[in-house]
C-alpha cells in the first residue's frame, strides 16, 4: 500500500516521491546549512543508507545505516530539538540498542549541550563553505594555479557549457557510468553509494527542484555538475563528475557553474570529506572561507 503522507513518531516510512511536497515545505522553512538537510541527500541516499522518515514535533526525522551503525539524522526542523533528541535517543536505545544522531549542525549541538547532551565535533563529516565571488573570479595568488587550469583548459579545447536538461541527462548517465567503472564502484561501498545518488539525481533531475550544468566537447557531455538551493544565500553541490582526459575541465566546471549558475548566491556548500585526504587536500586548495560543522551524538 502506499503511504501518501509521511507517518508520525516512531512509525517510519520508506522515503517515496509522494512525500516531495512535505519534504521541500519543511526545508524551505528551516533555511538548513548542511548538506544532510537537502532533497539531494534524502532522496540520492535513501536506498544506499537504508533511509526512512517520519515526523516528529513537525520536525523530520530520517533513520538509516551508515559506516557500520545505526544512524538518526539530526532533526530536519526548527521545533523543539532538545525534547526530539531525547525521544530520538530513546528510540535508539529501546529499538536499535545502539546507533549515533548525526549530522547535527552546530547551533543545535550548542542547544543540545545546554540540555545535558554530549555533542561530540565530528571533522570528517564537515560541509566546506566556498565565496561564490571568489570561484568565479579566482583571483590573487591563492587561486593562481586553479585560474591557469581554466584558462588552459578554454584555449585547448572546442567547448560549451550548457544548463542541465532532460536532453543531456542521458549523456550524463553514461559519463557517470565510464567513471564508476574506473572506480570500481561495486567494490567499494563508498563509491557504490556515490553511484546511487548519481542515478537518482540524473533519473529524477526534472522532478525535484535541482539545477546544474554540463560542458560539451564536440558535441558530447564530457563534464556536469548537480546543485540545489539549501538557503536564500547558499546553494549546495551534491554531484561534479568530467573526464579527466582533458586537463582542466573539472577546475573549468567549477569556475563556470559559479559563474553561470551560482550568481545569485553568496556562497556555495560543497559538501564533505568524509575524511578521505586527497579529497580533503582538494577541498581545501579552493580556500573554503569557513565549514558547516557537524556533531553527533552516540547512544550506548
């Protein structure tokens, strides 16, 4: 039977399209900072992670699986978060028997403290904060590097950007496959969970409110990237995949999807590292101008 209306605490869901509305109502509301607090993260991760939803003090609550443990995303919501921490660990402990709320933003985890809580910073799960202003110009001598890959990469090459459509998505699909071959993806949970959100996001692109674009060498998707609106001044990017054959392209879809896409927007959230280094060293080489932390909580 299915469910048209997202359940009530402590009776959890599958995550289904029919819950789109609810879902965007309450994001729209809560004007989240983290990337966990998206449509992109709800809905690409929901079948890797196992995800469920419910509602709880009007705020939603997702339950899932992740690295090994039971997991409660921090309550997607403004509504009483100290009293829904406690019924969520609760849960935990009386259904689950252990697990972790996670993903917690840092002014909750202060709330959180205040009431007893034991929020601990969880580094590897921190969303990198960009300057919009900043990546489209990259300017000064910490960007050198970066503006010379862009520039090699628009005098080598016979290109287009575009806005991505229902046109370009299957060009995307296959793009996004010849890399998860590269990856491996079957092989390593990671990057199976990546392949995952990928395809959902692609397969439902014109459904949920998300927006990107694609860069065309010779007529053929050779790069594209995914956002979202997260709050009036940040966007968010969930998915950035080029063929690295042509050197400079993924500097070069980052610059123009700021330029083209990100404008309106004073900043960007490109997400975490879940502490991989070389994907930490990449973060950090585009000088992120501050990070969305993140706590979690773990129930024993």
């Amino acid at each position: 039977m299915t469910i048209n209306k997202i359940p009530e605490f402590p009776r959890f869901s599958e995550i289904h399209c029919d819950f789109y509305t609810e879902i965007h109502d309450v994001l729209l509301k809560e004007q989240p900072e983290i990337s966990e607090h998206s449509l992109g993260f709800i809905y690409g991760y929901r079948r890797s992670l196992k995800l469920s939803i419910c509602k709880l003090n009007n705020n939603l609550i997702l339950k899932g699986f992740y690295d090994g443990h039971n997991l409660i995303v921090s309550p997607i919501g403004r509504e009483k978060i100290p009293q829904t921490v406690a019924l969520c660990a609760k849960y935990i402990k009386e259904n689950l028997k252990t697990g972790r709320i996670g993903a917690i933003p840092k002014a909750a985890a202060m709330e959180l403290k205040s009431h007893g809580f034991n929020p601990l910073p969880d580094r590897d799960d921190f969303d990198y904060i960009y300057s919009v202003k900043e990546l489209i110009n990259l300017t000064g001598d910490k960007f050198h590097a970066k503006k010379n890959l862009v520039n090699g990469f628009i005098k080598r090459y016979s290109f287009e950007f575009k806005p991505l459509d229902s046109v370009l998505i299957p060009e995307c699909l296959q793009l996004h496959q010849k890399w998860c071959d590269l990856k491996a993806c079957t092989q390593d949970p990671s990057s199976n969970a990546e392949d995952l959100m990928v395809v959902e996001l692609l397969n439902n692109f014109s459904h949920w409110k998300l927006f990107g674009g694609a860069i065309l060498i010779d007529g053929k998707v050779q790069a594209f990237t995914i956002l979202e609106e997260l709050n009036c001044t940040t966007a968010v990017g969930h998915v950035e995949k080029a063929n690295t054959e042509y050197r400079g392209i993924y500097q070069a879809i980052n610059q123009f999807a700021a330029k083209k896409l990100l404008s309106k927007y004073e900043f960007v959230n490109r997400e975490q590292d879940v502490g991989e280094p070389g994907l930490r060293k990449a973060k950090l080489s585009y000088n992120p101008v501050g990070f969305a932390e993140k706590y979690y909580i773990e129930i024993l």
